[in-house]
C-alpha cells in the first residue's frame, strides 16, 4: 500500500509498505479521509520521532474483521480515535481520561496519511465508533478535533451568556467559536493575525474579530459594557497570544490553554494580579474522552454545525506535502483533507 511518509513539514514522500496484518479483536480500515490537524505540522515536535507516517483524524470503510470481534462486519463505516484510555486507573476512574499512560501510548499502525490502517483490540474496544448514514467520511473526520474542543468547554464550565475571547483562528479557534456559539455563549471576540481566518470566524459565530495589532481589550469591553472576558480560549501557541489571554480575562473569569508553546518558552505569571483576590482560573485541555469523541459525532448530525464550511482543500495522498505546507503557513486554509484513495 501506499504511505505519506514524515520527514519534515517540506518532506513527505510517498512510499511503499506492507498492507497491516491484523490479529484477534482488531480491524483493518481502508482510509477514505484523513485530516490534517495542527498538530501534525508541529515540526519541533515531529521531527525528532521522523520517519513514520502522521494522521489521526480518520475515517473510512471495515475491509477486514479480526476474530472475536462482533460489534463491527466488512463494509461498516467507521471513525476510529487514535489514543484511547484504560478506564480503570486513578485518572480514568476521576475523569481524567486524557492523563491515562495508557491514552499516551495507544495508536494506529500507520497513521491515517495512508491506503488502510490496522486499528488494535483496545482502539477497536473503546475508541471506533459506527458513522451515521447522513454523515460523509470527510465530515466524520472532525469526530477527534470537535471532540477535543467539547472536552475542553466541558472543563471551562462555559455557560450561556458567558463573554469569550477566543485566541488563534486556525481549525481548533474556529471549533471553539462554532460551539461556544451554539452552546448559548454571550459575546464573542476572535483574534488571529491572519484576516482569512477572520473572516471565517465571523461567519462561524464570532462577534467580532480583530487583528493582534488592534486594541482587542478595548473591543472587548465595548462590546461587553466595559467587562472583560468570563472565558479566554487560547488556541495558539504564540507567545503574544497566551499573554494577550492573561490581559483578556475578567475577575472570577478563566482562562483555557489549548494549544502547547514552544518547548522552551514559559508564560509568566503573577500570582498577586491574577489569583489573589481576584479568583481567576487557569487550566488545560489536551484530547478527548471516548465519550467526547461519541457526542462530537452526534453533534456532527446536527444542521446547526456547519462543519463541511470548514474544509477549504481536499487533496490525494501524492498532494500530502502541499497540505502540509498549506497548514503550517496558516494563510488562506482552514482544514485540509487527505483522501488516500483518490
């Protein structure tokens, strides 16, 4: 079969190897979308586990069924999760799902920038999950990002009326936005340096959206009577933007880190002006619970979100490199498709 093999963002071959082998309880899965994430073009991150073949948003049909397994059959259309938890260690059993050392080291054989995709007992168990008739491969692929991003919500207590702020435009902003707005959040500010993606967030939900170099506080308090945020979602790992999301949030606010920095750069922090007193919280989210990632695909049914206006580009296997590129100069692209079998 064919592969995408990961060099680096500029070098991604299309290669030969075997077709996965699969053994009892696993399936066999004949990739038609897999979708670039983020993630995958984290290049300090990446490069030093290269070469291996990236993608974790997929979906497409059963072609093989392991012995023993009976919840699935040949031809089924299927999303799989690529990291799944145990669910019996102390961070599965308090909700901590995405902390499980067995989340961390779970995974496809390849990954999804591939003709077909071995899925193992433990995925096929807990993270694969039938597509629902009304829902095509492509917008089946957002089951793992829209799973991250309700996930995240989730941990933020983001309420109705709830004022937001929300911190990088790319896939994972526009997510945010979308559900914040269809989950009755108030108003709600987007920033991004790029005005694409402004655009994007404006017709996603955003109330407003500015570039960086605007006064975004100001905006923000016109546009809330003089309040700052009850929610930052920071959804970009620039410096300016973590720091932006520390000026952006009101007393007894939070602020939610949803993307990593650069490995060596650290966000200051003032204990007196954010805490003390002022009750504002920090935290994280990183994936998805198997259960965030069944409720995205419910989600994904729904009129109401407008997934399919995200996916700017489709593109054949031989074309991975383009996305890629596409993705890390975050230009004039919001989410990009691979489709291995065009």
């Amino acid at each position: 079969m064919r592969v995408a093999m990961y060099y680096n963002n500029s070098d991604i071959r299309i290669e030969e190897a075997p077709t996965p082998k699969i053994g009892p309880g696993e399936l066999l899965m004949r990739v038609e979308a897999s979708g670039i994430c983020g993630s995958d073009v984290m290049e300090w991150y990446r490069i030093k586990k290269a070469p291996l073949v990236l993608g974790h948003e997929v979906a497409g049909p059963v072609v093989e069924v392991g012995e023993g397994v009976e919840k699935f059959k040949v031809e089924d259309r299927i999303v799989a999760s690529h990291h799944v938890p145990c669910n019996t260690c102390h961070y599965c059993l308090t909700g901590h799902h995405t902390a499980c050392d067995t989340l961390r080291q779970t995974n496809f054989d390849p990954g999804g920038f591939a003709e077909y995709i071995r899925l193992p007992s433990i995925n096929v168990d807990r993270g694969v999950f039938h597509i629902p008739d009304n829902v095509s491969y492509e917008e089946a692929t957002f089951h793992e990002p829209l799973g991250c991003t309700i996930r995240a919500q989730r941990i933020s207590r983001l309420s109705p009326g709830q004022s937001v702020v929300v911190i990088g435009s790319g896939i994972s902003g526009l997510l945010q936005i979308h559900l914040a707005r269809i989950s009755g959040a108030g108003k709600i500010l987007a920033v991004d340096p790029v005005p694409y993606r402004l655009e994007a967030a404006k017709k996603l939900g955003a109330d407003e959206a500015v570039l960086p170099s605007e006064d975004a506080i100001a905006c923000l308090r016109r546009m809330t009577g003089g309040h700052l945020a009850d929610l930052v979602l920071v959804c970009t790992g620039a410096m300016q933007g973590n720091l932006l999301a520390l000026e952006s949030v009101e007393r007894g606010g939070t602020v939610l880190f949803f993307a990593p920095t650069a490995p060596d750069e650290k966000v200051p922090v003032s204990i007196n002006d954010l805490f003390f007193r002022n009750d504002i919280t920090l935290t994280t989210s990183y994936g998805a619970s198997p259960h965030d990632s069944w409720l995205a695909l419910e989600l994904i049914q729904n009129p109401l979100v407008r997934i399919k206006e995200m996916i700017t580009h489709r593109l054949p296997l031989e074309e991975t490199v383009r996305g890629f590129q596409m993705v890390a100069k975050a230009q004039d692209s919001i989410k990009v498709i691979i489709e291995p079998q065009k």
